[in-house]
C-alpha cells in the first residue's frame, strides 16, 4: 500500500494537477509533486517561486499571472476569479492549465497566504473547442448545400433554355455565342458541385476516391483567392486510389491550398507560384505535395504547426484547428502529413496516403448506345413533377423532341390524385425537395397506391441537402440526376424505364 503523500502523488500525476501554498508576506512558495511535472520538472530540480513559474509561462499570459498575485498581496476584490493561461513544456508544447485560489488572512482580515490548485485542461479546452469547430463546419455545410440547391434549380432551366435554343439555331454564328454561355454554365455547375461535395456531413463514410478529382475540387473552391496571389502550376502522374471521405480529405487539400495563398501577398501574381505535385512513391502510396513561394515559416515555431490552437494568425482571425485537424483527419486514414519550410522562401507541405487494400476497377467507359425508337409503340407518356415552373416546361420541349406525352405536375399531391384516379405513366421525372410533398414522399405513396410506378421514378435533385435526403438516394435503385441534367444520359434513361 502506497503511504499518504506518495498516494497523493500519484492521483495529482493521473489527474494532472498540483498544489502549491505562497506566503504572501515572504514570498515563499510550496509546491506539490504533480506542480512540478504539470510545469516539466521533476519534484525538487527548481527552487519554487514566482520567477521560476514565469520561464514557464507563455509571454502573452504572463501579465495576468503576475495580476492575480498582486491583488491577492493587496486583498483587492475579485482577487480570485478562476484563470486560464498557457505554459510552455520543455519540448515547446502548449498546456493550458486552469488556476483556482484560496486566500489565508489574519485576524485583521489582511491576506497571509494563498493556496492554489492547477489543473492541466488542454484536452477539455480542445475537447470543447473541436465540438464548436465541428458545430460551426456543419452549420456552414448545411448553408452551403442550401445555396447550392437554389443555385441549380435556375441554372437546370437556363442550362435546357440553352439546350433548346441551340437545337432551333443550328450551325450559325449566334449557336457558337450560346457555346461561350454554357462554358459559363458549365463553370458555375463545377463550383456548385463543389460546394455540394464539401458540405457532406456523413464524416465516417469512405469509399475509394480519385484523388485527382478532389483535388480539383478544393482548388475550384480555392480558385479566386489563388488567382489574385500566385499562378496555380500542376504536376499529376498516375495516383492509386485511396479509400478517405470526400468531404474531410478535401478540408485537408482546400486548408492547405488556402494557407498557402495567404502566405503570398496579394498583386504579385507575376513573382509567386503555388504548385501541386501529385505522383505514387515506390510503396505504392499516393503522395500529394502544395508548394508555395510565400513568405515561409519561421524555424522555432515549426514544432508547434500542428498543434492545437497554434496560430500566427490576429485575435478573431483564426483559432489554430485548421491544420491541427487536418493532420488528425490524414493520420485517421493511416497518412502522413508533413511539411519543410525556409522563412521568405515558401513552404511544402507533402501528403501520404496509403493505396486501397485492392485495387478499385476503373468503369469501362460509356458507351452511348442509339436511342431506341418509339415507332413501334404508342407514344411513351411521360410524367414530370417539379415546382420549378420554369425549369418543368424547360424539361417538357426538350423531351417533346423524342416524341413523349407529356404531363406537368407542379405539386406532389397533384402527382399522387392523378395515380389514385387511375392514370398511369411510362416514366415519372420527379424532383427530389419539394414543398408541401417532397419526392421521397411520393414515392412512398406511389409505393402504397400503385407500386409499379414508384418503380417507374426517376429522381432529379438540384442538391441533397438534408441527411433523410442523402440516405434516400444512397440506398435508392431508381435512376437519379443532379440538375443541370446530363439531357443525353436522361433521355436514355427515360426510354429504359419506359420500355421494359
């Protein structure tokens, strides 16, 4: 059995915290074993005392310590509120403790002494820090798929406006200006599926991932600000695929990338460069490096980059996650990130990852086979159920070409009380979020009241933005499409449905 005092030091070294007692009359100071190991001393190296606390303490924080012993000396009110500063361990890594005080006093009521008990709470700080990083990334995730939701639905109906116009206008000189305006389109919708590929929340699901793609995808998010600073160099070589989510490996790319802008200064496009080099090594791991000619970092805060709340960034400008998340999130996925730096010459930050366990089979590429015809039949009707008016009789002439029947629905309901009243569709085009009556509402219903046309759906989303919406499409067999719709791909699926 341990004895009292060796008890006591135990449970202040697993508890991570310590005692200390200061004679406020003589300045002399007691400390307990877990005080001198929550400072990086073993018990006794130091002669305790304010000084020797101070070379321990962070500079910024130093102040407010040296406040709290002076006005407890001076038995000013409010002397003894809780506080938080940071110290400094031998190795360079950031603490955060928090200090509670007891005030000794006399007869007369004047202070004598002051017992203090410390408490190591940098991983509840961190904790709770990384739940409100968390909160903040989802909240701004969900806007994010809610802007992109309202993007698509006006760019799905201008996207078939210019597909219906090009169609009347053939070969002329007004066809090749509607060319210029989808290259406009085209662009907007890249962007838009990039805020639709970060804003995922469903963190835990991996899959095997072109690491390609979502590079892009962080450097279309990060596109204006690398423009106004550097001109963006690429390097790809063949990449394995690696098995990562989406969503958090692209954070890690669009982090860094952004970090590396705002190393540059701004209007000196001409003499700055950010370069990202993407090659597999000789172990077959993928390893992705973003190189930058900014203004480096300096050599003794290099140790500290991926620590927790580590910033050199202005009070309310950042709170020092980005990269101390990124790196959890590529070591989660059993990487390596790591980085060289020189001051005013750029840094390099390299990325490791390992391959899929087995190699992913790339899809055969597609073949668009002839539309069959719909001579031989009588015409295939067609059901097309959006609130977007515009963007539905957008939808309805382009397909009108193909010789459909078709039917507009503007509302769910309305969809649901033409099936009850017995009619019957080839192929239904339903959007996914609706008011009143959504399209995974419909289905449902169609599925009680005439299940052979639930079967007969196909679903057209201007953005998955809620989490019953992304499960409804993950675990669908029916054919689905983001808007702007791929016309070719929608009106071979059309002619599936409607012909089996």
């Amino acid at each position: 059995m341990l004895s009292p005092d060796d008890l006591l030091s135990e449970v202040q070294q697993l508890a991570r915290f310590g005692i200390s007692e200061i004679d406020l009359l003589t300045d002399v100071m007691r400390w307990s074993d877990g005080m001198y190991r929550m400072y990086g001393w073993e018990p006794g190296e130091v002669t305790p005392s304010l000084t020797t606390l101070l070379t321990r303490i962070h500079p910024i924080d130093a102040a407010s310590v040296r406040s709290m012993y002076e006005r407890a000396r001076k038995n000013l009110p409010a002397a003894i509120a809780p506080l938080e500063f940071r110290i400094v361990q031998p190795d360079g890594e950031l603490r955060t403790v928090q200090v509670r005080t007891k005030v000794t006093r006399d007869a007369s009521g004047a202070p004598i002494a002051m017992l203090c008990t410390t408490t190591d709470v940098s991983e509840h700080r961190e904790t709770a820090a990384r739940l409100v990083f968390t909160d903040r990334m989802a909240s701004i995730g969900t806007l994010a798929a809610g802007v992109a939701h309202e993007i698509n639905n006006p760019l799905a109906f201008i996207s078939a406006h210019l597909d219906l116009i090009a169609h009347e206008l053939g070969a002329t000189e007004q066809a090749s200006l509607l060319g210029e305006m989808r290259k406009g389109v085209d662009r907007i919708t890249t962007i838009v599926r990039g805020l639709q590929a970060f804003s995922r929340t469903d963190e835990e699901r991996r899959a095997p991932l072109d690491l390609e793609h979502v590079l892009e995808l962080a450097v279309v998010m990060a596109g204006t600000q690398i423009r106004h600073r550097a001109e963006l160099v690429r390097s790809y070589a063949a990449l394995p695929p690696v098995v990562a989510n989406q969503a958090t490996l692209g954070q890690v790319f669009l982090n860094i990338l952004v970090n590396a802008t705002e190393a540059i200064p701004e209007g000196q496009v001409d003499r700055h460069t950010i370069t990202i080099r993407a090659r597999t090594d000789a172990a077959g791991w993928a390893i992705i490096e973003i190189a930058d000619t900014g203004r480096g970092i300096a050599r003794e805060i290099q140790p500290q980059i991926f620590d927790p709340f580590f910033t050199t960034k202005p009070i309310g400008a950042g709170i020092g996650l980005g990269l101390s998340i990124c790196h959890g999130i590529v070591r989660s996925l059993g990487g390596e990130l790591g980085f060289t730096s020189e001051l005013g010459k750029g840094s390099v930050f390299r990325i490791a990852l390992p391959p899929a366990a087995s190699p992913v089979r790339a899809p055969a590429p597609a073949v668009v086979a002839p539309l069959p015809t719909l001579t031989a039949r009588a015409k295939t009707r067609v059901l097309i159920i959006d609130d977007e008016v515009v963007f539905a009789n957008a939808l309805r002439r382009l397909l009108a070409r193909d010789g459909h029947q078709l039917t507009i629905a503007h509302h769910g309901k309305d969809a649901i009380a033409r099936a009850e009243a017995g009619e019957r569709f080839d192929a239904i085009l339903c959007d996914l979020m609706m008011p009143a009556m959504s399209g995974m509402e419909v289905f449902s219903r169609l599925k009680a009241i005439a299940p052979e046309q639930a079967a007969r759906m196909i679903f057209l989303t201007g953005g998955a933005f809620s989490a019953s919406a992304k499960r409804f499409l993950d675990q669908m067999t029916n054919s689905w499409f983001d808007k702007p719709c791929d016309l070719v791909a929608l009106r071979a699926a059309i002619l599936r449905v409607a012909l089996t």
